[in-house]
C-alpha cells in the first residue's frame, strides 16, 4: 500500500487496532495485537528483521498482515470525514472531540464489517471503545 491518507488507532473491547485508509476510500483494519501474540517465537522480532533488510522477515511480515487485516470499501459520507480528519491533522487542528466524532462512526463499522471477518473475532457487539 502507498502513503495513506489517515493511519489511527481505535481501542475496541479489549484490543487495539491499527487503522489505515488509503486514498482510493479503502480502510485498513489491522488487527496487530492479535498477529503478533500468535506469531511463532522464532519470529518474535519480524519487524526488526524486515527494517534491517532481512527479505524472509520482510516476506514472512507481509504475509501476517494480510492474514489480520480486513479491508473494507468506506461509504462516501465516511470517506469524507477522513480527508477532512488529514486536513485538519495535517493543519494541526485535530482535537480530541474531532476523535471522538470519528470513533463514533467507526464502531459500528467494525461491528458490522470488520469483527465477523476476525481471525479472533471479540464477542457480542459492544459500542463504546
């Protein structure tokens, strides 16, 4: 994937995940908690090796992150409010309510598009992170 437009992180339940949506509306939910405490201990430092140059690490890391993560397309509306969040991130302007507004409509997103295409999919269908 290129330079994204918004990378974020959202706590929901008990994990955190990686967010990244591309300039093409496509949001990237990697669940890197759970592919790291799954990883075998030989590759406990992947990333380490694939910074270094090591092309196993690099092959064998990009290999994980396809496994965890889900890609979803965004609605334009959600779309929207991801360029503006890079707006106003990149104008420094991006305040914690501007966070919360975002992580309001990301929920149920997860919800409903995210956490059944899960490796480890959380339980239930808790709304708050």
């Amino acid at each position: 994937m290129s330079e994204p437009l918004f990378c974020y992180c959202l706590q929901i339940a008990n994990r955190e995940f990686l967010i990244e949506v591309a300039h093409d509306g496509v949001i990237y939910w990697d669940d890197y908690q759970t592919r790291r405490r799954l990883r075998n201990p030989g590759d406990r430092h992947l990333e380490i090796g694939a910074l270094l140059g090591d092309p196993r690490a690099r092959k064998r890391l990009r290999a994980e992150i396809d496994e965890f993560t889900v890609s979803v397309e965004l609605s334009s509306e959600l779309f929207a409010r991801f360029r503006e969040a890079a707006r106003l991130l990149a104008d420094d302007r991006w305040t914690a309510q501007d966070e919360q507004e975002l992580d309001e409509f990301l929920i149920p997103l997860f919800w409903s598009d995210v956490n059944p295409h899960l490796h480890a999919p959380l339980p239930g269908g808790v709304t708050s992170p």
